[in-house]
C-alpha cells in the first residue's frame, strides 16, 4: 500500500511540473516521468524536432522528463530571444547532466555578475594574446607545419584525418592556455582527447538523459558516473600545470592564459570575488573543450565535401594560387581578396552546424516570445538546423553550396542567418580564433596538396554523428602533393 502511495504521489507532482502555463507554446503531451522523451531517436534527435516543428510551428514545448522546456527555431524566433530579448533568454540550466559535469566553468555558468566578470576577462586575455594579430597567425602556422608534415608522409596512399585534425586543434588552444605545444604521442594529449570524446558521447546519450529526468539516480553507480571520472581525471593533469605556472611565472610578465589568471588572482588578493583557483580548473577545461572539439569537426567536414566536391576544390586551390602567388605562406588578412575561399569556409560551418542545439538557455525573468508567455526558469533549446537550412534565408538551404555566400558579384557576403556560433551576449567567445585557424588551416593544406577521395571507399556518406557536436562518419583521405 505504501509503495502504491509514493507512486501516486510522484505521478501528482510530476502532472504539477509539467502543467503547462496560461498562453504556454503548445507541443506533444507527456508521458509521466519520461515527458516527451521516448519522441526523440538516440542517433539523430534533430530530426525528431523537426518534425515536431512542422507540427506545432517555430516556437513549441517538450518536455525532457519533468522538465518543461520550449524548442526555439528560424530565424525570427532565434533573433527575438537571443538578441532583442538576450537578457531575458542569457541564463544557463544548473540542475542538468552538463552542468554538474562542468561545475563552475564558463559555458555553463549562470548569467550574472561572476559571468560577466570571467566573460570579460576571456576577451580581454584572448586579444591580449594575438586573438586577430599576427602573433596568433604564427602560433597556428607554427602548429600547421606538423600537420603537413603528417601529410607529407602520406603522400600517394590513404589516411584518416580524425586524429590529426584533433590534434592541430588541440595545440593550438593548448599554446593559448598553457603557453606551449605538446607532442602527439604525448600523454596529455592522448588523455584529455580521449576524455572529451567519450564525455560528448556520454553527455549525449540515454544515461545523461535519465540523468536529468530521474534526479533520483544521480548517485548509483550507472555509466554517466564515468563522465564525472573523467573529469577528475583532467583536472588533475590541469592542476599540475597550473602549480607549475605557480611557481615559474613573473608577476606582470605573463606568458599565457594561466600566468594572466594567476596573475589577476594575485591583483585581487581576498577581495570577494568569484575569481579562484577552482573557477580557474573549470575554466581552462571549457576552453579545452570548446576549442578542440567544434574545430576540429568542422575541418572533418570540410574535407569531406571538397574531396567529393572536386570543382569547388579546385576553385578554391586556382584563388589561393592567384592570390598568394610567391608568398611564403598566407596571413589571416588574405581572407579579404579570397571572395570564394570565404563563402566556401562559411558553407562549411552552415553545413557542419557543429553544435546543432547551441548551449541551452535559461530565462532570468518572466517574458514573452513570438507572443507565447514563458515563466522565469524555462530551459531553451535553439534548434540551430532550422536557421541555418532555413528555406526563406538561403539560396541552398539543402545543399553544399558556396553560393548562398556569394552575390549576384561574386563578392562575399554573410547572410543573418549564419549563426553556427549562436547570437547575443552567450555567444561563443572563440568565434574569432576558430574563424582564424580555418581559414590559415584550409588555405595552407589546399595551396600544396590535393585531396581526393579513395576510388574503394564507396559512396560517401553525409549523415553525420550526432553528440555534444557533430562529426562525420569516420573517413579516409587520399592526398597528393600538387603540380606547381
């Protein structure tokens, strides 16, 4: 009888939570304590809210177990709430999977004082140290070279650029932050790479799922337990280096990241602030994270489509040559007299779309959205597909096509829409250094090789991965050196 009543008493209180607000978006009714769950398909839920789009139109609720949430999509919906209304739509969830995974770092950090203060202090610390200058140009053409050497090798035979490409990312983040490069087969690399990998999957999967529904579950021993191992596990590789900072560096003179954290930790001293070593921990591993993982993956898709794309390849390859001539290599301001290299860079991040459920949002006040009520503390989700495969905003919404970046001139432009990196004051503060590595990356690897793809790999395959980010499915490359 007693087991009858707790039962009675969840479904009561789960009925509560999900009891959807006056004026609320409509959306699918929920099941109890899983929501709306059992609608989404583990290997691609984009789909699944797709569907739900055409059903219920831009603005809809969903409830992820018992929590409700609302799915924001197009264009319209998306600049409403993260531009005209970005402080009503800036918060982060705190009681989720990625949330507890990341504690106190940056992505995840609730809109308030503390997250400003670290957000401009990011900034401010990425463009002291060459974000957009050519110091940071040589850091990543310095990392490059490794890459070509690994190209260089595999010259008239195949390979798979997974790891390379997560490794170029990776060290090149790396010498932001620690102020160094570190060699391939290096533990540290080897380590925290395979990390992030499985915690974009975990985070993605069933057991964060149950996670988030379920509070109850949260500390039995199940799978997501191994993200938080993880965790622990970089930390402890990242707190090493910064006692190492510790005790090399010289006050005013920092050499990287860590050293201007430290630094503005010493300049504080106990003053209250939300500056500490531990936000520091968290900090470094969100940037870790954010750097390597989106980067890499949008190089993966890149190649993908110019080797099966082998016109755009090759018009590509004839601008560089007319531009750079007998430069000894590009620089970022080359961007500017590479019209085509840009819109195609562009439509591959439109086509990659990364991160295609952005970071969900919190509201931090009672407010309104395409004229439905939305309370104080409702999780949004951006579904990013929707903007960026937009009918109305794009010439070829469905399609790889570096037209949709190109005038009726041939001159680039970059629509509204193009938003991979989200909008608003949370949007992704690497955007800068990312654009930069893309484009020294892709123009450096084009100018000297060729890259076809194998005649025995079959028909290539576009349906990407999903997790955290997408990825393509794992690819070989066939490279060769071109004729000059």
């Amino acid at each position: 009888m007693f087991v009858y009543f707790i039962l009675l008493w969840i479904f009561f209180i789960f009925c509560l939570k999900c009891q959807r607000p006056k004026n609320f978006p409509p959306g699918p009714p929920p099941l109890p304590i899983l929501g709306n769950l059992l609608s989404l398909s583990l290997d691609n839920p984009i789909r699944d809210f797709e569907r739900l789009r055409k059903r219920y139109g831009n603005v809809y609720s969903f409830s992820m177990g018992p929590k409700l949430a609302v799915i924001i999509n197009g264009m319209q919906a998306m600049k409403e709430a993260m531009m005209t209304k970005a402080a009503d739509f800036a918060g982060r969830p705190q009681d989720i999977f990625v949330s507890d995974l990341t504690q106190n770092g940056l992505v995840l950090a609730d809109y308030g004082s503390s997250w400003k203060e670290h957000r401009r202090f990011a900034l401010m610390t990425l463009r002291n140290f060459g974000l957009g200058k050519q110091s940071m140009e040589q850091r990543i053409l310095v990392e490059m070279q490794y890459t070509m050497d690994t190209l260089e090798r595999s010259i008239g035979s195949t390979m798979s650029p997974q790891v390379m490409f997560h490794n170029v990312a990776f060290n090149i983040i790396c010498q932001v932050l620690f102020g160094t490069r570190y060699d391939y087969d290096d533990n540290f690399i080897k380590v925290v790479v395979q990390c992030f990998k499985e915690n974009s999957k975990i985070a993605n999967g069933p057991w964060a799922m149950l996670y988030d529904s379920v509070p109850m579950v949260r500390n039995l021993p199940l799978p997501f337990m191994k993200a938080f191992k993880n965790i622990e596990t970089c930390k402890k590789l990242v707190t090493r280096l910064i006692t190492e900072h510790k005790e090399t560096k010289v006050p005013g003179q920092p050499r990287d990241f860590l050293d201007c954290y430290l630094d503005e930790l010493d300049k504080r001293g106990n003053d209250g602030s939300s500056f500490c070593e531990g936000r520091l921990l968290m900090f470094v591993l969100d940037l870790l994270f954010a750097g390597t993982d989106t980067t890499s993956n949008t190089l993966l898709t890149g190649f993908l489509y110019l080797m099966t794309y082998p016109h755009i390849q090759e018009r590509c390859q004839q601008e560089i040559d007319q531009v750079l001539g007998k430069k000894d290599h590009a620089t970022y301001n080359d961007r500017h007299n590479m019209p085509y290299m840009q819109a195609v860079i562009h439509e591959v991040q439109r086509v990659a779309n990364t991160v295609p459920l952005s970071v969900y949002h919190y509201t931090t006040n009672d407010t309104e959205l395409m004229g439905y009520f939305l309370p104080r503390g409702t999780l949004i989700i951006q579904n990013m597909t929707s903007v960026l495969n937009e009918e109305e905003q794009w010439k070829y919404p469905h399609e790889f096509n570096p037209e949709n970046f190109l005038n009726d001139q041939g001159k680039f432009i970059k629509p509204e829409a193009f938003m991979p990196f989200s909008a608003g004051p949370r949007m992704c503060l690497g955007e800068g250094l990312a654009r930069m590595e893309l484009f020294l990356l892709m123009v450096t690897m084009l100018r000297r090789f060729k890259f076809i793809w194998p005649e025995d790999a079959g028909q290539p395959d576009y349906a990407p991965v999903y997790g955290v980010t997408l990825s393509p499915q794992p690819y070989r490359m066939k490279v060769q050196l071109r004729a000059t």
